[in-house]
C-alpha cells in the first residue's frame, strides 16, 4: 500500500477530508441532498518552520486536528439544529467556542486518562511497594478506561452511525490507496480499518506513556501528577512519529505495533452503507486528485497486467492460428488420401479387367 497523506474523521452524518493545506466537508443533510464545504487551512509547520521538528511537530499536528475537527463538527451539526435554534454566529463567538471546546476536551481527556488511572492505581496497589508495578497497573487501568469508553459510547444510535461515517473514511483511502477507482462497488469492498487512524493513535498514547511513566521517579505525590500532565505533549508527540512511520512502512516492526490499533477499530469503525459510501468519495473529490494519485503510483502495476493480459491473448492467438493450420493439414492428408484410395481402386479395377478378358 503506497500512503496517499490523505486524512480525515467522521462528523454528524458526513466526512471530513484533509489533503496538504485543503479540506472538504461532506455532509448527508435531512432532504438527503450532500453538501460540501472546501475550506483552506495553512498549517502550523509552514507558518513556524520550528514545528516541522520530530516530537514537536506531533504536538502541532495535534492541535490542528482539534482545531479543525471541532469546526468542522459543528459545521455538520448545523444542518440538524433545532428551530429556534441561533444558527448565525459572529466570527468572533466561532473562535471563543472552538476555543473552550478544545480547551474542555483536553482537559477532560487529560483529567479522566491520566489523573484517574494514578490515583486508582495508588488506591488499588496500597501494598505493592514497587514503582514499576504500580506504573503497570497504572497503564492497564488507562488502557480498560479508554476501551471500555469506546464501548460504552458506541451502544448510542447516533455514536453507531458516527462510527459507520469513520468506515466509510477509512475504505475510501483505502480504496485508492490500493490502486483502485474510487467507486462505491470498489469502497465497499475496502478495507475498514487504517494504521494513521486516530484511534490507533489514542492507543499509542495510552501504551508510551506506561513507558515514559516508569521512570519517573520522585516521592511527592504532587509533582508525581505535574509531571504526567507536562509529559502529555511529549507523549502525544512521540505517539506521531510512530503513526508517521506506520503510514509510510510495512515492516514487521510496524505491523505489530499497529495491530492492537487495528484491533481497537473494530469498535470504532463499522460498515458503512452506499449512501455514506457516497458522501465520502464526493469528500475526497473535493481535495484530492485520485486518478492522477493512482497513474502516478499504480502505472508500472497497470502495465504489467496489460502485459500480462497481451501475452495470454497472443498466446490464445497463437493456439487459434496454430488450431487453423492443423486443420488445413488435415484436410490436405484426407485429400491426398482420398487420391490413393482412388489410384488403388483403379488398380485394383484394371487387375480385374485384365482377368476377365484372360479368361
């Protein structure tokens, strides 16, 4: 599979894409007519070169993936308010809100996978005197959590059909992403699961940080919880990098590192149907240039089917040309052997004569 550097997430009954510094919003809206918004966003790297740094540049993507998914979640959810409902908001009260909400998501994120499985781990481990111990039990705590998070969450109707819209992203890459023609018949038969997915990603986090926790080593309990909450970016960052090389190698290294993330999208993924099928093809139209994506990578493929498929006709061809000029062998031998039986009949007839007339 060649990365195509294409992303994406689902929002209320549509599709984010993401391609470089553009990207489209694709939402099903109630009269089922698809709506696409193309936005550009100039990212934090090209704005301060400084961000372009391994583990820095993790973080910056993971600010911008909020920011933009924040928006264009609210932009799907627009199509589903309420009457009465304000739907006009000032570009200033946009900015506040998108603000506050990455601000409470974070903190929440931090506050419930970070905080909480510390001081369980304290309460549950009362006995246990070693540090490394505690920091597994610690782990395996933020692991439960976060699955049994997912799980619960994906028992509400709209969070199963958010889900549905995240199957529908993933097959649409992978669709392309294997040299095929973004089609509905093509997505549909894709795979639904992705290495660069953001739930891989989340699991990464949960898994480094056991790491980076053991070995931090200090006795107060405060500075014990300051340094989690510093080391989140530094987590987050690394977490990247391993997402990064996961998108561009196939080595066994990355297949099993990958893998438990594959696994996890088994809840946050499903099946999607034809009409989110669409909804996602018309997203990625809007910002990527698939067919030029697949004569650019997929050419030397192509040729060789091509090639392969002109020597099984010529080699057909071959044996039909072949099969004709048997023919016309045979029918030349039963022509020269209709020509002896003749000349002997003949013979035969004049042996017979000349006895006749001897007798």
């Amino acid at each position: 599979m060649k990365s195509s550097g294409i992303g994406g997430q689902a929002v209320m009954e549509g599709v984010m894409m993401k391609n470089g510094d553009k990207y489209a919003v694709a939402v099903r809206k109630p009269d089922q007519e698809i709506e696409v918004q193309v936005n550009e966003y100039v990212s934090l790297q090209k704005r301060y070169p400084v961000l372009k740094f391994p583990i820095i540049r993790g973080v910056a993507a993971f600010i911008e993936s909020m920011t933009i998914g924040i928006k264009t979640l609210t932009y799907s959810s627009s199509f589903f308010e309420e009457e009465g409902e304000v739907k006009e908001k000032t570009k200033k009260q946009e900015f506040l809100s998108t603000f506050l909400l990455i601000f409470t998501s974070v903190a929440l994120a931090v506050g419930i996978f970070m905080i909480v499985p510390y001081f369980a781990s304290r309460f549950l481990g009362k006995h246990i005197e070693s540090q490394v111990v505690l920091n597994l039990i610690e782990g395996a705590i933020r692991i439960v959590m976060f699955v049994g998070y997912i799980l619960a969450i994906s028992l509400m109707p709209d969070i199963k059909r958010f889900f549905m819209y995240h199957g529908a992203e993933h097959k649409s890459i992978n669709c392309i992403e294997h040299g095929l023609e973004l089609t509905v018949e093509n997505v549909r038969r894709s795979s639904k699961e992705h290495k660069r997915c953001g739930t891989s990603f989340m699991f990464l986090v949960m898994f480094i940080s056991i790491i980076f926790f053991m070995f931090i080593h200090v006795e107060s309990p405060v500075l014990r919880i300051v340094y989690r909450i510093l080391l989140v970016p530094v987590v987050a960052g690394v977490s990247y990098e391993f997402i990064r090389l996961a998108g561009s190698s196939d080595s066994l290294f990355v297949r099993i590192i990958s893998r438990p993330g594959l696994w996890l999208q088994g809840l946050t993924t499903k099946e999607p149907d034809d009409q989110m099928i669409e909804v996602a093809i018309r997203s990625v139209e809007s910002v990527f240039d698939w067919k030029q994506y697949i004569a650019d990578n997929f050419s030397d493929t192509k040729t060789a089917e091509n090639d392969s498929q002109n020597a099984d006709a010529g080699s057909k061809n071959e044996k039909a040309v072949k099969t004709n000029k048997e023919i016309e062998e045979d029918a030349e031998l039963e022509e020269l052997e209709e020509i002896i039986r003749n000349q002997k009949k003949k013979h035969s007839d004049s042996k017979s004569k000349e006895g006749q007339e001897t007798a």
